[in-house]
C-alpha cells in the first residue's frame, strides 16, 4: 500500500526521463527525497530514442516519457498532459494575434529538437497531418537551445508548455495561437515488463503518480 512505501528508506533507483521532463521531475524527486532520505535516485536525462533503447535492454527501473513504444511489452501509466505550444519572443508580429491559421506559419523558420526527440516526432506527425511541412528549420538538441533562440530572433518553436514557465512569467516568449494548437501529449511513467521492481522503485513510482495529478491542475493555469 501507499503507506508502506512510505516507510521505504533505503535503495538505488535508476530512473530515465525525457529531455522535456526535467522541468517537473525534478521537483518531484526534490520532495521525494525529502521524505526517503536513505534512497538515492540516479536520474538520468535523454531523449525518447535513448529511451526506448533503454527500456529494450532492462536498463533503467523506471522511465518517464511522452511516448511509450508500441512494440515492447511495458507497464504504462499516464501521468498529466504535455500541451505543445508553439512560441515566439514576446516582441513578435504575431504575438497576440487571435487564430492564425497554419498554412500561414509554416513558411517562418523554425527552431526544433533533434531527431530522436519525441517532442520533435510529435511535431512532424502534426504538420503531416495537416498536410504541412516545415520549409526551414534549424535543429537543436535541448529544450533550453530552443528557448534561447527563439528568444534572440531565430525563428518560432515548438515546445511543451512545461519548459516556457518562467519564460511566460518574466515576458520574454510569447505563446501563439496556432489553429490546432497546442498538440496534445501526455506523460507515462513506463516499467519493463518482466524487470523486478524494488520497493524503492515501487515507492518512487506511487509518489510521482500521486504527486502528477497535483501538476496536471497547475499548468492547465497556464494556458488560460
Ligand atoms: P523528448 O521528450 O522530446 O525530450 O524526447 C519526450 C517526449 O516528449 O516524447
């Protein structure tokens, strides 16, 4: 039960989390480990292609990612929503502007992650979908590149709404409205099936379900 993990103390946990996680995870393992001071979390942070070599070779415990992969035999759960917005430095022309429609945006250039990125497949599923393609883009492999070069002019983003948070506070990007936006992705903490689980790994699994439904609530504020 919830409450015996809580009396878990001691442990190593290997934990793996996406790129794009680390603007929550860390809060939560910050708390966690408050209260489960004997157990040390290794965290490690990568893209979702690293990811799922991970999950393939039993590597990690634990792993939160946007997109479990279909063809593994995993333990999902999904955590909160990972709205990805599209972004531009506050100063912007079209910053403000209500319902742009796509095909007038996807000529800009833009400023996205690597492949192997989940928020960048994301992305390319959405334009293909809509019968898009981005015409220009410069590729960058973290979401703090990203933000910075949008920032500086380089052209528009696309990111999760949980990298811009302070970005949104202090003014200095702007989220647009994009007809179709912002794409809608969700987080999992995803186990291996087959890999034993440790009850520090349990604990720390129960306590980052717990504690994403409180999130989940916190950052829908930021799109209003
Ligand atoms: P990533 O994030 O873009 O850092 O790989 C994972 C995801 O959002 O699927």
């Amino acid at each position: 039960t919830l409450k015996e993990l809580k009396n878990v103390h001691q442990g190593y946990i290997k934990v793996s989390a996406a790129t794009t996680s680390i603007y929550f995870i860390t809060k939560m393992l910050a708390s966690f480990s408050r209260i489960h001071e004997g157990i040390t979390v290794s965290l490690h942070i990568t893209n979702r292609k690293t990811l799922v070599e991970q999950l393939q070779n039993y590597e990690a415990d634990l792993v939160v990612m946007g997109e479990p992969p279909a063809n593994l035999d995993l333990y999902s759960q999904r955590l909160m929503c990972n709205p990805l917005v599209m972004i531009a430095p506050a100063s912007h022309a079209l910053a403000g502007r209500k319902g742009i429609p796509i095909g007038e945006i996807v000529a800009e250039k833009f400023v996205v992650r690597e492949q192997g990125s989940g928020t960048r497949a994301a992305i390319e599923r959405f334009f293909a979908e809509h019968g898009h393609t981005f015409s220009s883009t410069l590729e960058m492999g973290s979401n703090e590149s990203i933000k910075y070069s949008v920032i500086a002019g380089l052209g528009l983003g696309i990111v999760s709404l949980h990298s811009i948070r302070l970005e949104l506070e202090t003014r200095s990007l702007a989220i647009l409205d994009v007809g179709g936006f912002p794409i809608q992705r969700y987080w999992h903490i995803v186990t291996r099936d087959g890999k034993w689980l440790s009850p520090a790994a349990q604990a720390f699994k129960e306590y980052v379900i717990a504690e994403a439904a409180t999130y989940a609530q916190d950052y829908q504020q930021l799109l209003l």
